[in-house]
C-alpha cells in the first residue's frame, strides 16, 4: 500500500511537470519562434525519431556554415536577427533583476544581494529552482520516479580536440550500450565546430537543447545579451540538425528569473539538475584538479544508496559532460553500471515531453507513452530514413493527457517493483 501513495505521490508531480513543460505556462510560446523562420536547415538529416537501430561512426561530408559571429563570445546585439528575437518579446513579463557581476577569474559576486530572501530565485547563491516573480516556469531538477536516472551530458558536441574521444565516441557507445538516449545540453559555438557530430546525435535519437553559445554566467549578461546567446544556439541547431529545441541548461547554473524568464519566452524550459558527478573539474582539457577517484566516490554513492533503500523518494536528474578525454572516460566507465541499478532514461522521457523541439515530426517516447511511433497494429508509423510531415505524427500530445496517470502508474509501479530484486 505505501509504495501505491508513493507513486501516486509521483505521478502527481509528474503530471505538474507536463505541464510546467507545455503550453499552459503565461510565458511559454505556443508554437515555433517566428525569429527563425527564415533559418533553412541542410539538407540529410533524421526526419523523424529513430524507431530502431541508429547510426554509428561519424558522418561524413563537409558542411560550410556562414554567418555566424565569433565562436567563444557573447554575439553582438545590434544584428538584424537578435533584435528581431528582442522585439518579439514581452519584457513587461521579464523580472527587472540587478545584473549580477563577476571577476576576472569568472567567480560571481554575490555581494549586495538578498540570498535570505533571494528575491530573484538565484540558483548560484541560494540553488534555488521554484521562481520568485509570477508567470516564470518552474525549472526541472530531477525526474519523478524513483530508481529513475535522466542521463544528460553538457558542453558538447565535442569537438576534435577532445582527439579520439571527440564524438561520436559516447554517442557510440550510447547506441551500442542499449540504445541508450540522452540529453545533450549544446554550446552553440560546438554546434558549428563539430556540426557532422550534432547531425549524429539528432540521428541517434538524442533529446538536443541549449546551453548557450559561448559558456558564460548568464546572471551576468545584460538582457540584449541573454537573447543573442540564446539565439545563436537555436540558430546553429536548427540551420544543423534541423530542429529548434524547448530545453536549455544554464552553465555553472547560473539562472535567475530574469534569465529564466527571457528563456521561456524564447521558448526554452530551464533544466537543471540533482545529482552532480563534478566530473568538468578533474584534469583535461578546460577541466581542473579534481580526483577521479572522487567522481568514482559519487557514482558509487548513488549505486550504494539505491541498493540499499535510501535513495527512494524520487527520480534523478544527473549532470555529466561531453567535455574532454576524462569526462567521456568517467561517462563510459559508469554507464554500465548504473543500468544495472537505476532506469536510465533522457529528461524529456521521464516528465513526458512527447514533442521536445518545435517540429512536432519529431514524436519521443515518454514513460506515459512508450512508443509513439508504433500504429496498433504494430507497425512503425514513421522512419528516420523516410521524411515524414509534421501531421504523420500527432497522436500524443492530446491523447497522453487522458492516458497519462493510467499509463504512467503502470510504468511507475514497474519501475518501484524492479527495485525489490
Ligand atoms: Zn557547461
């Protein structure tokens, strides 16, 4: 009987997760930003979310892009397409927020600021995620169900200077290691260094989303800023892989409700998460002087904690990287074995994000609705070889949200009786 309440408990947070997600938020969009209508994606790419085996190796070919500002800066403001994005949003709805500072070295200054009251719902001063100012979604930080892992990588796709582990190293062993999928939270300055290596991803059925073009604490851009850093990076996805996605993760964290609240109105959602490898900060390249042995210590702790019991209250979201040799080795040492103890699933999947990106071809399972792009009578509706129109696959949305407690507590109770083995 407790693990019934337990998962009612869930899938009621679930169901408010779904809808933090969607449409229903004063903020969020309801349909694609009209600032990149006139980004023409190349030409090759998936049509649609793979339904069976998915590439590996990497993609050849050589892509020219043109246009863009400089990699590893924040874009300039005064261009045609960010002013564009800047006009097109209702500031009166953006929380008139101090823009923070930060030194040299990049550490943030918190001086002045109220972290008691944390007006601004600051995540770096406080790691609050539950905005302040009304209207401004709430971020998601772990997923609902217990013995649940949202696996998600940041900074990627790595480029080659990450030499042999440059991807597509993790996004094959993903693929050979169950079809595993994932977040990729990108930097948009990756995106067009290593765009053969985005395509992949897309290709392999990976959940694509923001993490802006040049790295920075967000809290202290000034709001023109904000929108090109966001721009430049759905630019880069989209005229790349062809999609325009609905996530982004701050780097460092870094978010107020003032970030947040320029975020969805570009249509973003706010992801951040609950268990932390810290693997950025062992040594490679942009990395620092953490042990390795401390991330195996985390990685263990969560395997024991699981095992054990206590680690039972709800899902997880975790935070890797994509960033360098050691980050890709940590990932690929411990993969393995968390899918011996936890469900591991990508973050769209476990709060029910059928249509991740704005294209709604793209139909992703979710653990309401584990095969979208399965008819009834079995057969896959859509391929990733075949182009398929944005009509072709639209059965979710509407119908999950009448399926959605019935099917989840299914999945929900599945998943809390593969823990008593
Ligand atoms: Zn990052």
């Amino acid at each position: 009987m407790k693990l019934v309440i337990v998962s009612l408990a869930s899938l009621a947070s679930m169901v408010m997760a779904q809808n933090a997600t969607g449409t229903s938020s004063s903020m969020f969009p309801s349909a694609s930003p009209a600032w990149l209508s006139d980004v023409v994606p190349l030409q090759g790419n998936a049509q649609s979310y793979p339904t069976g085996p998915v590439p590996t190796g990497p993609f050849s070919g050589t892509i020219n892009l043109t246009g863009y500002p400089t990699t590893w800066a924040t874009p300039p403001t005064n261009s045609p397409q960010v002013q564009n994005a800047i006009n097109a949003i209702n500031w009166g709805l953006v929380p008139n927020s101090t823009v923070r500072s930060a030194s040299s070295n990049g550490n943030l200054n918190f001086g002045g600021y109220d972290s008691a009251n944390d007006p601004d719902c600051w995540w770096s001063a406080t790691t609050c995620t539950s905005p302040k100012h009304q209207g401004v979604p709430t971020d998601i930080v772990n997923c609902p169900i217990p013995g649940t892992w949202g696996l998600t990588y940041d900074d990627g796709p790595l480029t080659s200077d990450g030499g042999q582990y440059a991807e597509p190293n993790l996004y094959d062993f993903l693929a050979n290691n169950g079809n595993q999928k994932a977040d990729l939270f990108y930097i948009g300055s990756n995106v067009i260094t290593a765009p053969l290596a985005a395509q992949r991803a897309l290709a392999d059925g990976h959940t694509l989303c923001v993490h802006t073009w040049s790295h920075p604490p967000m809290t202290t851009k000034q709001n023109a800023e904000v929108v090109a850093e966001f721009y430049w990076t759905l630019h880069a996805i989209k005229e790349v892989t062809g999609v325009t996605p609905k996530c982004w993760r701050p780097p460092y964290g870094d978010v107020d409700d003032r970030v947040r609240a320029i975020a969805a109105q570009m249509g973003m959602q706010t992801i951040i998460w609950d268990e932390d490898t810290d693997d950025w900060n062992m040594p490679g390249s942009g990395g620092g002087n953490l042990p390795p042995s401390t991330v195996d210590g985390y990685f263990e702790g969560w395997i024991q904690a699981r095992q054990n019991g206590t680690d039972n209250v709800s899902g997880h979201i975790v935070l890797e990287h994509e960033l360098n040799n050691a980050t890709v080795t940590m990932a690929e040492k411990w993969l393995p074995q968390i899918q011996k103890v936890f469900r591991v699933v990508p973050v769209s999947q476990c709060h029910n994000v059928t249509h991740p990106y704005w294209e709604t071809a793209f139909t992703y399972p979710t653990d309401a609705n584990p095969n979208p792009n399965t008819t009834a009578s079995g057969t896959p509706s859509a391929s990733s070889s075949k182009p398929s129109s944005s009509s072709s696959a639209s059965t979710t949305t509407s119908a999950a949200s009448t399926l959605t407690v019935s099917s989840a507590l299914i999945v929900g109770l599945l998943a809390l009786s593969a823990t008593l083995f």
